[in-house]
C-alpha cells in the first residue's frame, strides 16, 4: 500500500458541460471551478499533499472562442488578486508555468507579484499551468540546454541534463494525475513527467469534484503497486500483492471513476465503468462513486 501521493498533478475538465447541462453560459463553469480552488488547496494540505500542479489552459485551448478565452484570462487575473491573500496566509507558494509571452502585461505583472509574495510558503507548492503544452516543454528546456552549453551537442544531452530546464524544476514527478469530466487522455499535459505518474480518470465534472472525491482518488492510489520497472520480488513484499480481479457489481453508477497505469509500453485499465471504458483487469473500486457537493476549479 502506498503512502498519500507527494505530488498531485490535475487535469480540470468538465466546467463547459456542467454549464450547458445547466443551461447557462460556459463562463458560469469556469467562474464555479475557479471559486472553488481554495477548497482543493486546503483540502491537500490538510491530507499533507506537498505539491499540486493544475492544468488551467493549455496551448491548444486558444483555439476555443475568442470570447471564452478573454473570460479565462479574465479570471486568471481575478484569482491572483483574489487569492493572493489567502495563499500567503496558508503559506502556499504559487508558481506560474507556462509560455507567458502571450500574456497581457496586467498578468505577467500579477504573476511576478503573486510568485515574489508567497515564494516562502512552505506547507504546499501550488503550480497552476497556463498557456501549458508538454510538447512546449520539451522543447523550450531542449533549447535552453543548448544556450546554456554552446559547445556541446544534443548528443551529449541526457534525460537528467535536460530535466533543470523543465518548466516544473525543481519539482518532484507527479505521483498521480487526475482527471475529471470523463476523459482518458494527458491532452499534452506534463508529458514528460507523467512516464510513471499513476493516471485516474472520473466521470465526474470538475465543478462537481468534491472533497469526497479527491479521498476517492486518494484511496485508490493507495492500492496502486508502483513497480518503476522492476519486478514485484524486487519491491517491498507487502507491496507486491496484487489486487484481486473481481466482477463489476451490477448497478453501479455510470460516473464510477476508471483508473488508466501507463508504464513503459504497456496499457492496463482498471475500474468499474467496464461497459464505458475498455477493461483487461476489471476490479471493484475500494470507495463508492462520489457524490457532487461543491464545485471546484477550471480547464
């Protein structure tokens, strides 16, 4: 059984759905995602989770309706002066990362600021990703190494020269990725951080991921046998037993989460969802489907 992950990597998906199921614009979902950020702070230093990294717009997202992306931008300026108290106060470090080029010089601005004023936080390191793609990644730290050694070529670049000119140094590898809204992919998220990260899916929609699902996702990473390529006799022996494969019980909710473990080139999915999403290895889920209490976030 694993510890509660260090590092919580967070795809938030689901605020446009939740909106058009509501019958309201697609704003009113990212403004409920964003109100409830703080929740999922607290919520993680509370379970002494070190570190979260929150995908909030990625590099593909400008291609959405430009009136959808002046509203993001929008709230992202909000949040920062909003929340900057708060994170101060919670000792939360806030780090922006991403491409900032695009920014406004209002954001850049309260990016510099929020980063400066809660840079001694100690109780957790907040990453939200913005203008983030994992492809954008690579290549600005592959540039940034050959800046920083004009003399050397890319063949003497190596996986550990290359990860101080991430955007993400110096944090740890994610332990495990969530997804909300139903998803089963890394939409060029952290993707080279992720080679081992323990990735779970929900159908649950962001603005309805509650503090009873996050312990959902907690409680299944727990089960997980993180091997890093090694064999189960290699690992410590209360960690190599396996879960036990057992049939999904009829009438389970379509919204119960799947679970996806990516390592070297193998795909297994696990979870109850089995008439949904494809299953070598169906297991029971150790907690029951969460339930929506209070919205979160944006993506």
């Amino acid at each position: 059984m694993n510890p509660h992950p260090n590092h919580i990597a967070i795809i938030m998906d689901g605020n446009g759905r939740w909106s058009k199921k509501r019958l309201m614009p697609r704003s009113v979902g990212h403004l409920m995602g964003a109100s409830n950020l703080r929740s999922v702070v607290k919520a993680c230093v509370q379970k002494k989770v070190k570190h979260v990294t929150v995908f909030a717009f990625s590099t593909e997202n400008w291609r959405r309706p430009p009136e959808e992306v002046a509203t993001l931008f929008d709230l992202f300026v909000r949040y920062l002066k909003t929340e900057l108290t708060e994170l101060q106060s919670q000792g939360i470090r806030l780090r922006v990362i991403g491409d900032h080029s695009a920014f406004t010089p209002e954001l850049q601005a309260q990016i510099n600021l929020s980063e400066r004023l809660t840079a001694q936080g100690t109780s957790l390191d907040l990453t939200v990703a913005i203008n983030y793609g994992g492809r954008w990644d690579i290549l600005q730290a592959t540039r940034a190494w050959q800046n920083a050694h004009p003399y050397e070529s890319l063949e003497q670049l190596t996986e550990e020269g290359l990860e101080p000119y991430l955007s993400t140094h110096p944090l740890p590898e994610p332990d495990l990725l969530i997804r909300t809204g139903g998803e089963s992919r890394l939409s060029n998220f952290l993707i080279w951080q992720c080679a081992y990260t323990e990735l779970y899916f929900t159908d649950v929609l962001w603005p309805e991921f509650d503090d009873q699902a996050l312990q959902a996702a907690l409680d299944w990473y727990t089960q997980r046998v993180r091997r890093f390529g090694k064999t189960d006799e290699q690992i410590k022996p209360h960690a190599s037993k396996k879960l036990k494969a057992q049939p999904s019980h009829s009438g389970e909710s379509p919204s119960d989460p799947v679970a996806l473990k990516v390592e070297m080139n193998s795909v297994t999915h696990t979870g109850t969802n089995a008439g949904t999403h494809p299953s070598t290895h169906p297991i029971s889920n150790p907690s029951s489907n969460p339930s929506s209490k209070r919205p979160l976030f944006l993506k």
